[in-house]
C-alpha cells in the first residue's frame, strides 16, 4: 500500500513537471552580420538596458522571459523589431580587453612620471622632469585615455546587426557549425 502511494505521488509529480521541462527554453541574440564571434547574448533573469523605438531615452529592465517572438521584461513586453538601441558596455567580453589595454600606458605613464620625480628629488633635492621623459608620459597617458573611448557602447539594430531570438537547440546547432 504504501509502494503504490509513493508511485502514485511521484507519476504526479513527473506529469506536473513534464511540460515545463519540455517547453523551449529561448536567448536573445544580438549579431554583426554573419559573425558568430561577436555574438552577444541575454538569458531570463538578466538585466538589459535598450533604447525602445519612437521612445525617448534609455530603459534598464530585467528580463522575465523570453518566448519565440516576444520578450517579456518586468515593465514592458516587446518584440525584437522595436529594440533600437541595446547598450552593452558592461555586457561584452571584448570590453575587458579593451580596459585591460587602457590600463597599460596609464600606468607606465605614471609610474614613469613617478621615477623622474623620486630620482630628480633624490639627485638634486628639488623636483625637476626633463622634457624627453615629460613628452614619453604625457603619450603614454594621451594613449591610454584614447584607448579608454575604444570600447564597444551600443548595439544598434539596423542594417546587418540583427536582434534574434533562438532556442537553445537552434543556439547549440549554430556553435556546432563553427
């Protein structure tokens, strides 16, 4: 008797779970062209920050869930089409190169600013650059703040960046092509 109540429990159980495992689980992608490295994705439960058509301004949302056509956000539903604009500073992982490489001649540059100091102070007790070292530091700073505007901002979606949403088999398919 008891078997067939732990039995009966757990068949329930398995038919009440079976359609939300077997319901398809969807990403928004944001893509260049037919450039599979420069993919961008957002899953459910990630923040997003966009730019809506004919809407002034920029939303940070959270995204509830993702269906083949739609994006449910926690204020707003939308569908891809009206995206214009998704910002994507913090979201692209080229970006950690990118301030990786501002922080290089940043601090060459300081640290090269900071020697000519210590030795000028230490050899004729007065603090004194010399102009080769000046003009050295100021491009290596000069560099590194020019760097520091390199990184990739905005996705806009126009031309051939395209905002799709795919499922995770249609997502895992694409990668095996690679």
């Amino acid at each position: 008797m008891y078997f067939a109540k732990t039995l009966t429990f757990l068949l329930i159980c398995l038919i009440l779970l079976v359609p939300t495992t077997l319901q398809a689980q969807y990403i928004l992608v944001l893509q260049k062209g037919e450039n599979q490295k420069t993919r961008i994705t957002y899953k459910q439960g990630e923040s997003i920050t966009y730019k809506q058509r004919d809407v002034e301004g920029y939303m940070t949302d959270r995204i509830i869930a993702i269906e083949k056509d739609i994006i449910e956000l926690g204020e707003n539903v939308l569908l891809p089409r009206q995206i214009e604009v998704v910002d994507i500073s913090e979201k692209d992982e080229r970006n950690q190169t990118l301030r990786n490489l501002t922080l290089l001649p940043l601090g060459a540059g300081g640290l090269l600013l900071t020697a000519e100091t210590v030795n000028s102070l230490y050899s004729e007790g007065r603090v004194s650059i010399s102009e080769p070292s000046l003009m050295v530091s100021g491009g290596l700073l000069f560099t590194g703040l020019i760097v520091s505007q390199l990184r990739y901002k905005r996705f806009r979606h126009k031309n051939k960046r395209t905002i799709k949403i795919l499922s995770f088999e249609e997502w895992e398919e694409s990668l095996e092509e690679d």
